[in-house]
C-alpha cells in the first residue's frame, strides 16, 4: 500500500469507528459502548406526590427513606445444577450446565437472570439510552425497545432442543423454575433480612411452532 | 495554507512517523504471544465442554451467526477452533505466513466469542482491542520483519518509517478510544451519577457478599466489604474512574517515557484492583499497553545495559 492509500485506510477505519459510536451501534467489533455502562440509583431522588405543588410550579424532588442494599446472591454450585423442571409426564428433574453442555458462566447466567425476565447488558444499556438520532436511523417509534426478548420462550426452544425434545414427547420440559436469595444491608451495612425470589415459567402450547422442521 | 493541507501535516506527523520496522516486528512478536494467553483466558470457560455433548441451542445468537444462520452450537468445532487459535497465536509471534495466520486467528476469535456469548446473549467487550489490534496487523508488513517469513524471502524491501509507525499509532489510537468512549458511554447510558460512587459500592458489596459459600480469597472480599462501607471513598473511585478515562488519550500525545510509564502503571493498578476487589475480567489489558513503547529502542536499551554490565 502507498501512503496515501494508508492515509485513506486509517481515515476510513476511524471513520467507521466513530459511526459506530455516534449511531450506537453495538455489533463486534463495533462498539458504542466497551464497558458496562448501565447504573440506576436505587436511591435516587423522586417527587413524591404530596410535595407536588398544586400551583403547577415544578414538583419539589424529596430523598426516599435511607437506603437498603440489596444483594443478589450467587450460588455457583445451584446454578451449575441448574432449573427445576418439570416434564410432560408429570416426572421433575434438574437441567444444568452438563445436561446442556454449557459454561458454568452461561448456566449461571441463565439461572440468575434470564429466567427472572433480566435482559443482557447490551439490551438495557441501548433500551435505556438511544439518542433521537439513533432512534431515527432505526426507523423506531417512541417508547419502543431496541431489543425486546421473549425468555421463557427462547428458554423452553433452547433447553428442549438441546435434549433433543419435540412438544409431543412425554419428556418435553414444560416448566422451569430457579430460585435465588436475596440479601437486604441496612444504612449501616448490617444485614436487615433475606429474602428468595422465585421464577416459574410454564410453556405455551402456542410456542410448538419454534419447534417446526 | 489550507485547513485540509494543515490537517494532512498534523495526520502525517501523528500517524506516520516515530517507529521502525524492528519495532514492529517486535511488537507482532508481543501481540502473537499476548493474543494466546488473552483468548486462553477469555475462552478457558468452553474447554470443559463434551465435545461428543449436545450442542445448545442458542437464546441469543450474535449477530454474524444470525445472518450465517447458525442457531446452534456444534461441541466438537470448538475444541478445533482452540486449537487451531493457539496455532495460529503461535504463527503470528513467529511470523510464519503471517497474513493468513492473522486472518485464521481473527475468524476463530469470531467463532469462539460467538459461541461464548450467544449461549446466554450477553455481549463481552474484552476482545474489541486485541480483535483491533489484530486487524490493524493484518493490513500492515508486520510479517516482513522479525519473522520465519523474513528469512524465507529476505529480499523484500526494508519498513520505510511510515510503514513501521501506521500501525502502531493505528492500535494506539484505538485503545485510547476505546477508553474515551468508555466514559463518553457512561455519560450517555447513565449520565454523571455512574461516576458518583454508588456504581463502585455495588459491585463491591456483589463482590464481597453476593456468593451464597465462602469461595474462598476472604481477606481480600472482605476488603471490597470494607471499601464498601466508605461512601467518600467509593465516590472518590468513582471520581477518579471519570478522569482516568477522560484523559486517557492524553498518553497518545506524550512523548516523555516517564509520564508514559507512569500513567500506565497507573493504569495497570486500575485493572488489577478492578479485578481483584470487583471481579471486573479486564485483567489482561495492560498487556496491551506495551503498543505505546518502543521495543525496539527497549531492546536496545537492555543489550547496551548487558554490555556494559559484562563489559
């Protein structure tokens, strides 16, 4: 290459680059956003409806009581044993990370967070923040998600897949269920309660037609 | 003169000079062999694998295996695809058919990465700057020195300055982008509170107290537990965080070694104590930070040190 073929290469490379970013674009090796990026304050300061002046002036912001810290806990051995599911024999079973042939980070991934509806950071990071201009290039309305996923659904489609189950068979998963604890810190970091949330998704006869050959 | 004219000189003197062949050559050598331990780590997760298992069906595939149609992981390709990407780790630090191995490395970082993050659709951005990197390798002669294929075709002609400098200045300017959009993401996603303290006191208490058994490394999680507690601390963290970023492409234009060694030093405690006290996997990254020396003047530097030392 001459000089000043580089000199277009480099002008065209970086040019990319930042498109990438001014369009936030977030598909490898394109990148707006190289970090987790995503952070909303539990405790962040809202109107309360009592403070709202009633002259139409702008609500007063007032702090909400002392904060809690709530910790998700991770149990890495629960999540490499994976959901509780239950088949369409009525039998139960455990599906984990070695009935599915996956890492441990991806079961525990799709333990803690996809099964409780919690979208990947690349989802919340551009649902929560496209720029207008973005948006229109997308051709999006208002309000209206740049990514928007069905996880029960694609859970069932992956777990009966990867064993090798069809809607029909007495074994086809029809529910899964995963459990995780949470820890409640006071203001002063002492541990207040704990708590287990609980998700159970159940299948959707409608969903047979992911599994259409 | 013209805004464009005044705008080449600076592109020229920025982009275009400093470095020589030696050096890049040296530098391909680091890159090959940092490549091999990066992506061993970024990938030790999928050597566990059956490779006669099933292969999971994916909840969200990337988008290249969307438009390829790959819905689903094959196990046997990826204990391959691994090694082939340390063979081809090992051909770009050697520099043996050093395009094609660049080329064979980049489609298995693809692959692997692929398979990794459409398990569970989270997208990682560990390898953007070594995949950069490596690209950036892949259009320049960095083959044409230091290398298997040198000796075999020893009459190609020498690195000019400018073609030794594009690319190192080339991934210079990436990671320092890279940082900068970093930050210039939080601001957008987040704005300023990210940088308030609370973001940093979550992830130490998720890194001190989120794991149901004692994983062991106590004295350490109790540290993040500690540092936790200390709200002017954690913003002081989250205050420095915002610099640190902002100004991170400074280095690009610093010519004094000193300051280089220093704010990257800086840089590399940033990386360990992230990882160390937050669990952030950015551990790897100041291996990286050696684009922004001269190895060949380093290697210089260390034979006239050793001769004077025998001597």
């Amino acid at each position: 290459m001459s000089r000043s073929q580089v000199a277009w290469l480099l002008t065209f490379y970086f040019g990319a680059v930042v498109v990438g970013v001014v369009f936030q674009i977030d598909r490898f090796p394109l990148s707006w956003v190289p970090m987790y990026s995503n952070y909303k304050p539990k405790n962040e300061k809202t109107p309360a409806p009592e403070a709202a002046s009633s002259t139409g002036t702008a609500p007063v912001p007032v702090s909400k009581p002392p904060k809690e810290h709530r910790v998700k806990v991770r149990d890495a051995d629960e999540a490499a044993k994976g959901f509780f599911a239950t088949h369409r024999d009525g039998t139960e079973s455990r599906i984990g990370m070695h009935e599915l042939n996956i890492a441990r980070r991806n079961m525990w991934r799709l333990y803690y967070q996809r099964i409780f509806g919690g979208d990947p950071p690349k989802f919340k990071q551009a649902n929560r923040s496209l720029d207008p201009l973005s948006r229109w290039v997308r051709g999006l309305e208002e309000g209206e998600p740049v990514f928007s996923a069905d996880w029960p659904r694609r859970l069932f489609r992956s777990v009966n897949a990867t064993l090798g189950l069809r809607p029909e068979d007495p074994r086809f998963v029809m529910r899964l269920e995963a459990f995780q604890e949470l820890r409640y810190f006071g203001p002063d970091y002492e541990l207040l309660r704990t708590e287990t949330r609980h998700a159970d998704i159940h299948w959707n006869e409608e969903w047979a037609e992911d599994f259409a050959r | 003169m013209s805004v464009a004219g005044s705008l080449q000189r600076v592109g020229s003197g920025l982009f275009f000079t400093g470095f020589s062949g030696e050096s890049l050559g040296l530098l391909r050598v680091w890159l090959g062999y940092t490549a091999l331990v990066y992506c061993l780590f970024q990938f030790a997760t999928l050597v566990i694998l059956d490779p006669l298992g099933p292969g999971f069906y994916y909840i969200e595939p990337i988008w290249y295996f969307s438009v390829l149609g790959i819905d689903h992981h094959i196990p046997w390709l990826t204990p391959v695809s691994l090694v082939v990407m340390v063979a081809a780790c090992v051909c770009v630090a050697r520099g043996t058919h050093t395009r094609l191995s660049i080329a064979v490395l980049l489609l298995t970082i693809l692959y692997l990465k692929g398979v990794r993050d459409s398990i569970s659709g989270d997208v990682h951005h560990r390898l953007l700057i070594p995949f950069h990197m490596l690209l950036i390798l892949l259009l320049s002669r960095s083959g044409d020195v230091h290398s298997v294929d040198a000796r075999r075709n020893p009459a190609r002609a020498p690195l000019a300055e400018w073609e030794a400098s594009w690319p190192i200045r080339a991934m210079q300017a990436y990671l320092v982008f890279f940082y900068l959009f970093g930050a210039i993401a939080k601001l957008r996603v987040s704005g300023l509170v990210w940088f308030g303290g609370g973001r940093i006191e979550g992830l130490l208490m998720s890194r001190s107290v989120g794991f149901a058994h004692d994983v062991g490394g106590w004295s350490l999680r109790r540290l993040s537990w500690e540092m936790a507690q200390i709200p002017e601390l954690c913003a002081f963290l989250g205050f420095l965080t915002l610099v640190f970023e902002v100004g991170f492409p400074v280095i690009f234009f610093w010519r004094s070694l000193t300051l280089r060694v220093l704010f990257l030093a800086g840089a590399t405690v940033f990386h360990i104590a992230n990882f160390v006290l937050a669990g952030v996997q950015f551990l790897l990254m100041p291996l990286l930070f050696v684009v922004f020396f001269d190895l060949a003047a380093i290697r210089d530097r260390l034979r006239a040190r050793r001769r004077r030392s025998a001597g």
